[in-house]
C-alpha cells in the first residue's frame, strides 16, 4: 500500500515471491508511507528489501555513442558505450546510478547495463 498525506495512491498485491512495482510519473511533493503486509509466510517473520528509485532529467543525463539500432542474431551480444553526466552531488544518504537499456523493436527491454556513481565532484 502507498499513502500519500493520509490518502491511500496505490496498492499492489502480489501472490508468491517476486518483485512488485510501484510506479508513480507525476509524483507531487510530500511524504510517502510504504506498507509491506507479508503473504504466505510459513511462520515467523520474513525478510524483504525496499529499493526507491527516482528518474529524472533534473539530477543528470546519459548520453549513449554508436549507432541508434544493432542487429543480433539469437544469443548475440553488442557492447555501447556512454557518457554520465550528474547535476550535483545526492543529498545524504541517496545514491546516484545511470542506466542504459537496450530494447526490440516492439519496445521490449532484452538487455540492460547500469553503473552506481562513486563520487560526484564540481
């Protein structure tokens, strides 16, 4: 479940393990509660892992060399290279990364390269 200033936005139920995404595009500015509620859990307790990520023009951009299209054959593989650039250091806490998908011609994601920025300097 995800509250926003007392006012549930979203809620996702999973059933089994797995990944559940939440996605807001228009986010307004405030306070979110997250609610975890653990399904099927044998007994005891359970271990989960919450990771926000937060996409925007505002903290920098990728700019990616080489062609705008590849052709592969079935389990081909292709190399890209590319340039981060951050806006400004993240505050306390927050991490920065960079992300380059590479996707099919219908749009599907079939393959992806990340970095994590170490240090952001002026």
């Amino acid at each position: 479940m995800f509250e926003h200033m007392g006012k549930i936005s979203r809620r996702n139920e999973e059933r089994g393990a797995g990944i559940v995404p939440w996605e807001e595009r228009v986010a307004v500015a405030g306070t979110y509660t997250v609610e975890v509620m653990g399904y099927s859990v044998p007994s005891g307790s359970t271990a989960y892992d919450y990771h926000e990520t937060y996409f925007s023009s505002a903290i920098g951009s990728v700019t990616v060399h080489g062609p705008p299209s590849v052709k592969l054959g079935t389990g081909g593989s292709t190399t890209a290279s590319a340039d981060v650039t951050v806006a400004a250091a993240p505050s306390a806490g927050r991490e920065v990364f960079a992300e380059v998908r590479l996707r099919s011609a219908g749009g599907a994601t079939v393959g992806v390269g990340g970095m994590k920025i170490e240090k952001v300097t002026p």
